[in-house]
C-alpha cells in the first residue's frame, strides 16, 4: 500500500516480493493519503510535520533525490536527510524544483532503484 508523507513524496513499495523501498523525491508535498480540502496547505502541513529524529531507524533501502538548483528543496536539506539515514543514496540532477522534467536521467535512475536495479 502506498504512503505518502507530507515533508516531500515518500512511496513504499513492494516490488516483486522484494521487500519495501523507499523513495524520496524532493520538490512534492501535501498529504496524499486522503482527498484534499479547501482548506489543505501544504505549507501548514510542513510547518508540523517533523520526523527529522526518526530518519536513523529505517532499515530499508533508502533513495533521496533532487534537483540541484533547487531554491525550494535546497541540496542542504536533502544532504541532512542522507545523513541521517543509514546507507540511503544521494543523488542530485540536473535542474532545480522541477528535476524530474529538466534531467532525463531522473526518471531512469528512479525507476532502476525501484526495480533494484541501482548502481
């Protein structure tokens, strides 16, 4: 079942009965796991999700993700998670916020981590 955060786009998945993976992808918010309202603010919501402290006990293949001209998700905060997180890779492409459109290779290497295919 997919579960998406609200800091930046978090998908588990199940891939072939491999196990969980979990994707980072910078540049995304909002709460996904139920319909917005009117009143959704994906800034309000940032302001008081923080699970910053937590980051050290996944135990999962971990892949963060951004664009490196990104003013919104700066490469700062995206080092500071990989930091945190025990063996996750880090990667920047080329772009800022909206990377996934501005570098071809992102798509690609997104979708090699996903099918445990990652170099």
């Amino acid at each position: 079942m997919p579960f998406v955060s609200v800091r930046d786009l978090q998908m588990y998945y199940e891939i072939r009965g491999t196990g969980q993976r979990l994707l980072s992808i910078s540049g995304t918010g909002g709460d996904l796991r139920r319909l917005p309202t009117i009143f959704d603010s994906p800034l309000e919501a940032r302001a008081a999700h923080d699970t910053y402290n937590r980051l050290s006990q996944l135990d999962i293949p971990v892949y963060i993700c951004g664009g490196l001209y990104d003013g919104i998700s700066p490469p700062a905060n995206l080092e500071a998670m990989h930091k945190q997180i025990p063996g996750a890779y880090l990667e920047f492409f080329k772009g800022g916020h909206r990377f996934l459109y501005q570098d071809p290779q992102a798509f690609k290497q997104i979708i090699a981590f996903l099918q445990d295919k990652f170099d």
